[in-house]
C-alpha cells in the first residue's frame, strides 16, 4: 500500500479534526489534551506522514497521521 505524504510542513497552522479512529488512538496519552476544532502550529513532519505540533514535540505518543487535521 502506498501512503500519500503529508501536504503539510513545519510552521504550518493547521486545525485538529481527529477521526473516531484517531480519538480512540491518543486518549490515553498526553496528545489527549488536544481539542477538536482548536488550531496547532506544525513543529514538523515525522516520516512524511506524522504531524508534530509545537508543545508535543516530546511526546511519547509521536505525531499524528496528517488525516487527523485540516488547513480550513
């Protein structure tokens, strides 16, 4: 399977919209603080495919699947 890179760079606001999926996958870890709808500045792009956001560059949880956010 081939996995579409994020089309998102560092320095970028983006906007939380997590998936039912991508709920249930950071509940239990410190990216739980993370609110739908709020807007997050990309720290950078792990594997060109996970979003680091500024203030959780250190978490155990790692980056998002880019999916999980939106530019609008």
């Amino acid at each position: 399977m081939r996995t579409t890179q994020s089309p998102f760079k560092a320095g970028d606001t983006v906007i939380y919209r997590p998936s039912a999926r991508g709920k249930g996958l950071v509940v239990m870890t410190d990216l739980a603080a993370l609110q739908p709808g709020k807007r997050y500045k990309v720290a950078r792009i792990d594997d060109g495919v996970f979003v680091v956001l500024e203030g959780f560059e250190d978490s155990m949880a790692g980056g998002l699947f880019w999916t999980e956010f939106s530019s609008e």
